[in-house]
C-alpha cells in the first residue's frame, strides 16, 4: 500500500494554539478545560447537577480562544458575509492556510491544483441558530454554513480543483474524512489533500442533549481507563493536515512529521443499540487496517485509542483492544487517550488524537495519558497485553508504528496506522560546504500591520535556527511567504545582523517602509552594459562562487570563447589576475551578469549597449547567437582585419529596442546589418545621448548591469550583495523572481517557518446572549430577538 507522508500541521484545541503548545501541553501532562465562558451562554441559567429536564449537569468544557475572530478582508469577505458565516468555517479556512505554510508550501502556489480538500464534521449549532432566526437570514448565509461549505470555501478560496467534500460520521468524522483522503491520493485522484476538522459550541443545546443521555461527566472531564472515569467532557478544536504521497513529498523536499501506512474503516452493523459501542467491530476495524499496513498487531507500540472515559465505553475498548494485541510480545501495547486532556472534541477528536500521535512519532517520545496514575483496575489491562502511559515513553530507534482509533456514535469505526517518517525526510538539509551564504529574506502580507508581525516571527524563526542555515531559510521564505500584495524584503549575509536588521524594522515605522513595498504590476527595468570593465573587485569569481544562474552562463560563453582565444576566460577571471583591458574578458562578465538577470526573472524593456557591451546586449536581445557574438569579440581582442568574425554573421531584430552609445540613439536598421557589428566599438561618445533616447522612450527602474556611468541599480560594481539588492528592491514592486537561481542545490531546503498569524481584530458573533431560561427556540425567535454582532473593534 503506497505511503502517505504528513507534511503539514495546524490546530487549535482548548489551551492550545497551536501544535507546538498542543506538545507542550501534552508533555506537561495538563488539561485545557475551563468553566464555560459568559460570552458563550450563562452556564448559570442551564446547570442543574441532576440533570434535570433542559439541564446539563456541568458547568466546564473546553474552549478555544478567540473563536470569533476572522481576518475577514484576507480571505476577501464582505463584512456582511462574514457576520453570517458559521465560525467553524471561518476557522477552517485559517487553519488549513497555516497548515500548509507549515508544509512549506505557499497557499497561493496551489491555485489551479489537483488538491482535494476531506473535512470531518458532525455539527453546526451557529447555523441551527441562525436558521431560527428569520430576520437574521440573509442572501449570504448559503455560501457560509452548511457541512458541505466546510470544504468547499477552503477549495473556492484557494482555486483547488480536486474533491472537496464533507464527512459525518459522528465522532468518527475526522479519521473517515482522513481515510478517504489517503484512499484519493493513493487512487491518483488527487495529487495533495487537505483534512480538516473542526468542532465548536455555540448554544447549550448539544451538552445538554449529553447530560439527558447520562454521558456527560459533571466536572466537565474524560478520563479514560480511570476509576475516577464518569462520563466524557466536551471540547472545542479545528485542525488540518497536509498529506502528500511519500515518494512526492520526498521528491519535492517537504518535511515529513510521520506516514500513514494504512486505514480502515467499518461498522457495527445492527447491534445491540444504533449509539451503542461494537467491540467486535472495534476489534475488526483494527485488524482490517494492520492487514492493509502490512504490519502485524505485535509491531504497534501504542495505540491512541478513542478512550472517551465513559465506563461502559472503556470497557468495551479495553476488550478489543486485548484481543487484538494481548498476543505474545516483547513488551505490553502502550495505550492513552488525548481526551484527558483536552476533552472529547466530538467530530474533531479523531484528528486530535492524529496529530497527537504523529508529533510523538517525530518527536520520538509518547507523552503521559492524563488521568493513567488512578487505572481502573477492572479493565485488567495488564491481563490484555496493555498498558497506560503514565509517564513520557521515549520510542526506540528504527521504525517505530502506532494505531489511533475513532468510534462514531452510530456505528461508524475507524482505524488509521502511522509509522515514523523515512531517516532521510523532515530532516533538516546539511549546511553547504564553503563559506556560509545568504540570500534575500522575504515576507508578505495583506496589509502594513500583518507584514510587521510576519517581520517579527521571521526574526524570531532565523534567531533559533541553527548556524549556517542562512541561506536555507532565505530560500524557504521566498518559497513559502514571498506571494502576497505586501511586501518586504531583506538582502541578508549574516545571521545575526540579518535578525538585527529584522528586529529593527519590525519596530521603526521608517525602516519597513524602506525595506516593503506593494506589488503592483511586473516592474520595467532598463539596462546599461558598458564596456569598461568597471566591476568591483573579486566581483566575478564571488558571482561565480554562489550564483548557480552566473556560474551556468559564464561556463557558456568561456566554452565558446576557449577555442578562439586558446585560453580560459574563466580561469583568468577564478585566479585573481582579472586582465581587464582584455575585450574577451569584459564580454564575458557582462554577457553572465545579463544572462544572469535574465534567468532570475529580470527582462529588460531596453538595453543601452557601449564599448563591447554593445555585444553583450546584442547577444542578450537575440540578434545573433553567443557563438557569433564570440567570434566577433575574439577578433577585436586580438585586433584582427576589419570584418574578421563576421562570416555568416546572421543577424535578427532584436527582441528588446537597443540603444547605441557609437550611435547615440536606438539601433533600427544598423542592428541588421553585419557591417555594423565588425566595427570596432572602441568606447561610446554618444552615451549620453542614447541613454536619455533609451529613457524617454519608456519610464523603468535603471539596472547598470556593468558600469559606473548612472544612478541606477549597479550589479557588477554595486558590492557584493548587489544582486540581491537588485532582485529584493525589485520583488517590493511586484517582480516574482525565480528564486532557485539564487541558490545553490545544497541550499534550497526546506524548513518549517512560523505560519502566518492572521488579524484578529475582525470580530464577529451572535450579540444575544443565550439566556432564555431553558426555552431557546422562544429567546431566539422573540421580536426584540438576537442579532449579529460584526466589525473591525
């Protein structure tokens, strides 16, 4: 069975972000659940601890932060379409953005894409509301709410072409949602998925519905596997994967946190209750996906179970689970439940017991299942080969698997199997032998405020990365967050400067305007190739050394040059001598140096040609080819007759207008002409001249690409981090440069940036409180009923 390989993590969960303080929290062995927040409803008006009739017997749950917050204007909302949209749709769309951000992959990149897009959902109490209340439904609420708009947003707003559906199978949810995505990816259907889930609280209505069914723990906690065990509590979450086939995610360089290596998913069929637990079906559901894994019960090392603390639940768990793994072992099957943690996030507690599962395969340590140190003994797990972790179990060497279970409340079971990424993926790329380089730093974003703080966290991201990595986090950044409208952007050498010069933009107003800008339009350049040999010293070798688009075209033309000449231009220009006053050798610096803009995106709208720059611009605008130009060069610099090298000469318009310094305007006629191009072009006395022709013909940003003749942007004489100056003060106006011409192949790997922190000052939520007493449908659909609160506060 083909391997998918997880690339990419996002979530928030009750007292958790974000996946790193998910870990953290794990790790720590703490809890996320709290007393249910006023500006949810009054826990007062609906708590009895009977139960009783409209009553939840538990004030706590667990909640995530912020849960009405959207960064309306990125995703492009009107407000009057945010203030409906369910904000369990509004939070998907977040998460999966940041989610592939943490793939290394930049959102935008993926328009047009065979993406499918699976998000496991089981709920919406925001639309039951809204739906009550006639006068709050508008023309927007169809493209905001509903379980199929879950996905299909992400897809619209993103332009992904593969499937995009949504899966209820209650509790279940998200691992089906999971498995089907696995199913597309491994049948060719799509080429990169998106799982999401997502799970919140809007009214009382559903915990109340848990209290009248007698599952509901009254402190509001689960507990799984403990004699303390009384009921489940609930939980809020969203979250997204990023799932690739292996062999691609690999081929393309992307971080692997861990790989699916199999699934499966079943039901109960008619048993004893439509709600009630299968431990048969649980005991099949795993077997089933060890059998498509290709690996056997005894090969799992833990196994997140669905352990939602219910007694008759456990029990039945702890059954199945012993009688797939109570078999001969080494060592028992490590079991735990995330629930203890954060609680039972419903539709999404499958995708949290995943990501929990697989950021302990990466981090090669199972973290303590809260609540194992009051182990039911009734269960007799030691007696079925289990055991609960009760305090962090680091993982062995080698290949390591693991299981993670989900049970819907109808029926619908699901198993999915995980092993620890390949040694050779996710891990961060060897350093580049030679000196350390840089490259441009870039971020952007939607506005001034969301581009400081994408600053800020860049700073931070470059200060704790190891040394040497520079030039790898330059690059990551050009792949991942380079795309936006605005934009900054930082030509960087040395870490710890780089991190000051970060730092300090990211505080001084002054500073970031110097170093951002808006993409507008793709930028005009105008170039200027002299032929005086003007470049700053060592300018051509360190060009040579770390710019693999120079390196290629100066190999070009020292291979069409060495014949002619009988020695190496190239060699001369590496060995420090650099015989300037030698034509060939000023002919071949500028000829790499424009080629080299060229390959990096920059095209210019005119080229000012003087001295034997005229044939590097003419061979860069395509009159003749770098052979012909090659030839006529050699032959001026061994002061050949007139008209030596010019056999054959076949000359073509130019794709670019070229202007003459001999000529002192633009070339028509004369660039067609062989005879023209046998002069000796000795100097350029009407350089002025052509450059204010070259000028007034079109408004562009000047590139001297050799020469100290204007104040444009200089490369060859401009210092050493010239070039990228040029591509940075460029890709502020709007240039996409193409920026593995930059960098060299050691240098173009991939490390996880912090994702993109979305503004939350948009905020927006149901502005009646949901206070009625116990009688919802009354206080929702009186006259002076709720309305909906929207707005930038």
């Amino acid at each position: 069975m083909t391997d998918i390989a997880i690339v990419g993590i996002d979530c928030r969960f009750p007292k958790a972000p974000d996946p790193g303080a998910l870990w953290e929290l794990l790790m720590r062995g703490d809890e996320g659940i709290v007393e249910v927040p006023k500006s949810r409803w009054n826990a007062d008006v609906y708590y009895d601890p009977d139960g009783g009739i409209g009553k939840t017997n538990t004030r706590y749950a667990g909640f995530i932060d912020d849960a009405d917050a959207f960064d309306h204007e990125f995703f492009g909302f009107a407000k009057e379409e945010a203030e409906v949209a369910d904000p369990q749709v509004r939070l998907l769309l977040q998460t999966a953005w940041r989610a592939l951000e943490d793939a290394t992959i930049d959102p935008r990149s993926l328009a047009g894409s065979r993406t499918g897009v699976y998000v496991g959902i089981m709920g919406s109490e925001w639309m039951s509301l809204l739906m009550t209340n006639f006068t709050s439904i508008t023309g927007q609420v169809g493209s905001g709410n509903g379980y199929a708009m879950a996905a299909n947003r992400i897809s619209y707003q993103l332009d992904l072409r593969g499937p995009s559906m949504a899966v209820d199978t209650a509790c279940s949810s998200s691992l089906v949602a999971t498995e089907e995505a696995c199913h597309a990816l491994r049948a060719g259907i799509c080429d990169q998925a998106l799982v999401g889930s997502v799970n919140m609280f809007v009214t009382p209505s559903s915990s109340i519905y848990f209290a009248q069914a007698k599952v509901a723990s009254p402190d509001g906690r689960c507990k799984p596997f403990s004699s303390k065990a009384d009921g489940f509590g609930r939980a809020e979450g969203v979250a997204a994967l990023v799932l690739r086939r292996l062999d691609d995610a690999l081929a393309d360089g992307l971080p692997v946190y861990a790989v699916i290596k199999g699934g499966a998913v079943n039901h109960g069929g008619r048993s004893t209750t439509v709600t009630a637990p299968n431990p048969h079906a649980q005991q099949a559901v795993m077997v089933e996906a060890y059998k498509r894994a290709g690996v056997r019960p005894e090969d799992i090392a833990y196994v997140e179970t669905h352990g939602t603390g219910t007694l008759l639940g456990d029990r039945l768990e702890a059954r199945a689970l012993g009688k797939v793994h109570g078999v001969p072992r080494e060592r028992p099957c490590a079991i735990g439940s995330v629930k203890g943690n954060i609680g039972h996030a419903e539709g999404a507690a499958g995708i949290a017991g995943l990501i929990k599962t697989t950021l302990a395969l990466h981090h090669r340590v199972i973290p303590l299942s809260r609540f194992s140190d009051s182990e039911n003994p009734r269960l007799k797990l030691a007696a079925n080969g289990l055991r609960l972790v009760k305090e962090p179990m680091p993982l062995p060497d080698g290949q390591v698997f693991a299981g993670v279970s989900g049970f819907g409340l109808g029926g619908t079971n699901a198993h999915i199997v995980l092993g620890t990424a390949p040694a050779a993926a996710g891990r961060p790329g060897a350093a580049p032998s030679g000196r350390a380089r840089g490259g441009v730093l870039t971020v952007s974003s939607r506005d001034t405020e969301g581009l400081r703080g994408a600053v800020r966290r860049l700073a931070e991201d470059l200060a704790a990365a190891p040394a040497g990595r520079l030039a790898q986090l330059s690059w990551t950044s050009n792949m991942v967050k380079a795309s936006g409208p605005v934009r900054f952007a930082l030509p960087a050498d040395d870490r710890t400067a780089a991190v000051a010069a970060l730092l300090e933009a990211a505080g001084d107003d002054d500073r970031l305007a110097a170093l951002s800008g808006r993409a507008g339009a793709r930028p005009k350049t105008g170039w200027v190739i002299s032929g005086d040999s003007a470049w700053r010293a060592g300018m051509p070798a360190r060009l040579h050394e770390g710019v693999p688009a120079y390196r290629r075209a100066l190999g070009a033309v020292d291979a069409a040059l060495r014949p002619l000449l009988g020695w190496s231009v190239r060699d001369a220009l590496l060995s420090g001598a650099e015989p300037r006053a030698a034509e060939p050798v000023v002919f071949a610096v500028a000829y790499a140096a424009g080629r080299t803009l060229a390959d990096v995106g920059i095209r210019p709208a005119w080229t000012v040609g003087e001295g034997v720059g005229e044939y590097a611009a003419a061979v860069l605008a395509g009159v003749f080819d770098l052979e012909d130009a090659c030839r006529l060069v050699a032959a001026h610099g061994t002061a050949g007759p007139p008209g030596a090298g010019a056999a054959d000469l076949a000359c073509r318009p130019p794709a670019t207008p070229l202007y003459s310094a001999r000529r002192g305007g633009r070339l028509d006629d004369e660039v067609l002409d062989a005879a023209f191009w046998t002069e000796r072009a000795d100097g350029g006395p009407r350089f002025d001249e052509a450059l204010r022709a070259a000028r007034e013909s079109e408004p562009v940003r000047l590139i001297e690409v050799m020469g100290e003749r204007t104040d444009g942007l200089r490369l060859l004489s401009g210092g050493t981090d010239a070039l990228a100056g040029i591509v940075a003060a460029l890709y502020r106006d709007g240039l996409n440069p193409d920026w593995d011409e930059l960098y060299e192949p050691g240098e173009r790997v991939r490390h996880r940036l912090t994702p993109y922190a979305f503004a939350a000052t948009g905020r927006f939520w149901w502005n009646h409180p949901i206070d009625g007493g116990g009688d919802l449908a009354a206080s929702v659909a009186a006259p002076a009923g709720p309305t909906l609160a929207g707005g930038d506060s």
